[in-house]
C-alpha cells in the first residue's frame, strides 16, 4: 500500500486542503498527545492541547522548510505549549501532583516487589521521573527520535541531550532500587 | 583528573555507554551501530548494561501504549476551529523537494512499473543506436561479420530476486495450519542493520511467521507457536529469540 508522505501533506495543508489535516491528524495525533498527556499529567488538557499543536500545524505549515521530520516538527510545537502550560499552572496544582508522587512511593520495597512485577515496578519509576526526565525518556525510547532531532525539539546542545539521557536514566535506577531491586548500575 | 593511560579507553566505553539507548531503539547512524556493536561484543559488562537499555525500553512502549488515545473531542475542536479560519490562497511556491515528491506520490505502482519499464527500454535502444555508430558501423567500413550470435540475452528482464519477500508477511496462509488468532504471539522490531535475507533465516530458523506489520516503530507481529503458550515457556521462548543478532526489540503481546 502506498501512503502520502508527511511533508506532501504538509504541502498540501499549506495549500489549504483541509483532507490532508485528517490524513495528518490521524497519523500523529495518538502520539502527540501521549508525549503531551506524559508532560501535563491531565488529560482533559492534553486532548485542549494537541487541538491548539494541529491548528499551529495549519497555520504555519506553509513555513514548514524540511529540515527535520515532521513529527519532530511537530513534537516541538506540542512540547512549547505543554511547557506553557505547565509554567501557568498554581502552586496549589503542583503542591497536589507532588503529594500524588509521594503516595506512589508509598509502599516499602517489600510491598512493593510482592504486589508488582519488575516491569510495573519498572513503569511506575518511569512515571515517578522529573517532567524533563520522562521527556528525554520518552523521545528517545517511544517516540524514536535520533541525538539530533532530540536535540531539535528540546532546544539543547546533542551532547547535553546524552548527558541528561544518561542522568535520567540514572534517576531511574535509583528509585528502583528505593523500591528493592538493585540493577547493579550506575 | 583522567590523565591516566588507560583514560582514552574509558572515555571510549562511557561515550559508547551514552549511546546503548539509541542503539537500542534503532536510531543511531550505520556507523556508530557498528561501534557499539563491536564494543558490545567484547564487553560482557556492556552487554549486562545493554540488556537494562533493552527492558527500560520496553517497558516505557508499553507504558506509553497503555496511556490510551484522546476522545474524539480535541478533532472536533480542531477542524471546528479550522473552519474558523479566514480561506487562503493556494501558495504554489512551497518547498520542491515536496512537489516532487507528491508528483510520485500520485503515481500508482503499475504507472511506476510501467514508467520504468518505459524508461529502461529508451536506455536499451539508446545503448544500442550509440553501439551501432561507435562499433559496428566503423567494423562495417572495413569488413562483414557473418557469424554474430544469433540472440543475446534480452536486457530487460529486471525482475525482483526471488526471497526478497519477508517471510509470512504476504502468505499469511503458510504459517502452519493456526488459525488467525490462535497461538502465541510477540513483537518484535529488527535490528536496523539486519537484511531481508537475515530476517527470513530468522524466521525459518525458528519456526515463526509475522502476521501483521510493520506497525509503527517497525514493530512486527509474529507467531511464536501455534497454540497458547504458559507465561514460563513464552518468556524463555522470547529469551531465547532475543539472543539472536537480528532482533532488536522483543515483547509478549496478545
């Protein structure tokens, strides 16, 4: 089967074709708002935001030079407008995101391994990660993207990326073995 | 300070170390996948290491996987501010790379087969009449061949080579007698260095057939066995598999 590729579909958003954004739309939007929905931790917000990432989409595509993929294209776009609203947010939000962090952690290493198996354990640490943590987490491992594009969406030098890639998945090993499974790294 | 003589090599492990995540994921150049292939190999540390890349990535797949999909307010909402939007003009001067690619995009694969037919049969008769006026005519000046093989091969029977199909991918029909459903299943993404003939003598090697992909992320869906397995046997099954060079990424599915 043959399929349109991205930045033909771009070109044709560009254009005003308004089928070429159903097409786009569906191929992408699951994606976008789970990186989103990982960032802001709401969903009616994240499902608020994908629809503002796509009309950005709509209006700018005609700018789109393809010099990266469109998903990173994308990608960028959804992040600046999660971060936007993850800066709007009160105190009192995120005094009640981190109270749900510390219940998750809740249990003794014990509980914990007799009630989960490694790999819940494993997402529950996942989830349990700094906001910019899970990010690089979640573009290099989920969402597929190289050193470079990673490097495009977050705005940061390649080698800062392998750095925090690294610390983030050293943050990890930490809480997990606070949860009693030691993976004899870092 | 890492002014040691061993130092150089350290630096070289842990810049190696930095990329096992994307190794893991397919993502890095040809180049450095072949560097941290080569350093894994002779690293069993590494390679304890690597397996920790491996399973943090599989889990976050089906982490994310299991965060669901928005409803389908946020596209009504969309197009319905869409169709808010002042119309625009069609802006004909976009990007050539993209026009390009849409005029072969629009192409069906039979217009394609046949444009390209078309085209090796002009290069053919072209080599050819260019053939004549260079060999054979001045050959014709001094003397006449009367014993020029009668046929040569024809020059346009370019046709795929036989195997290059994945196996199962398009006959579904010949995993051995399951019916679509049943039997024990996996995912699985190949390494990105893997040709099409590695694939297939995995396949044969183990007896499996993919019944559907590449989903995205490359990830194929492939019969393990042809009837359920227990969750013990399935997951030395898996291990079993995962040893092998070709697959990158492996995990349980239903």
């Amino acid at each position: 089967m043959q399929t349109t590729s991205d930045e033909v579909l771009i070109a044709r958003i560009a254009d005003g074709d308004r089928l070429a954004m159903q097409v786009l739309f569906a191929r992408h939007h699951v994606r976008v708002y789970r990186f989103v929905l990982r960032l802001v931790r709401n969903e009616a917000t994240a499902e608020d935001l994908i629809s503002e990432v796509f009309l950005d989409v709509w209006r700018q595509a005609g700018k789109f030079e393809g010099r990266s993929a469109v998903s990173t294209w994308m990608l960028s776009i959804a992040r600046f407008k999660a971060l936007s609203v993850l800066r709007r947010r009160t105190d009192d939000e995120l005094d009640d995101e981190a109270a749900e962090q510390i219940e998750d952690q809740a249990d003794d290493p014990e509980t914990a391994l007799a009630k989960k198996d490694k790999g819940e354990v494993l997402r529950q640490c996942l989830t349990s990660l700094s906001a910019e943590h899970r990010e690089v987490i979640d573009l290099v491992y989920y969402h597929e993207k190289s050193v470079e594009e990673v490097a495009e969406i977050t705005g940061i030098p390649e080698a800062t990326v392998k750095t925090r890639m690294f610390y983030a998945r050293k943050k990890l090993s930490e809480l997990l073995k606070e949860q009693g499974i030691d993976r004899g790294w870092p | 300070m890492n002014t040691t003589k061993d130092a150089p090599g350290r630096d070289e492990i842990d810049e190696i170390e930095a990329l096992l995540p994307w190794h893991a994921a397919g993502t890095l150049s040809r180049r450095d996948s072949q560097r941290v292939d080569d350093a894994l190999a002779g690293d069993p540390e590494l390679a304890r290491r690597y397996a920790l890349v491996r399973e943090e990535l599989g889990e976050t797949i089906r982490l994310n996987e299991t965060l669901g999909a928005p409803s389908a307010r946020a596209m009504e909402k969309l197009f319905a501010q869409i169709d808010a939007e002042p119309k625009r003009r069609a802006t004909p001067s976009l990007n050539l790379g993209a026009r390009v690619s849409e005029f072969f995009a629009g192409l069906t694969p039979r217009k394609l087969a046949w444009s390209a037919s078309a085209a090796a049969v002009v290069l053919v008769v072209q080599a050819g009449v260019i053939a004549n006026l260079v060999l054979i005519e001045p050959q014709q000046a001094q003397f006449k061949t009367a014993s020029a093989p009668p046929s040569a091969p024809p020059a346009t029977t370019l046709t795929a080579p036989q195997g290059t199909k994945l196996r199962g991918v398009d006959t579904v029909e010949t995993a051995p007698a399951a019916a679509p459903g049943v039997g024990a299943f996996t995912l699985i993404r190949f390494a990105p260095q893997a040709t099409v003939d590695d694939v297939n003598r995995f396949l044969e090697n183990h007896q499996l057939s993919i019944v559907a992909g590449p989903a995205p992320g490359g990830l194929y869906r492939v019969r393990v066995a042809d009837t359920a397995l227990g969750k013990d046997e399935l997951a030395s099954r898996l291990k079993e598999l995962q040893a092998d060079k070709t697959v990158e990424f492996i995990a349980p599915t239903q």
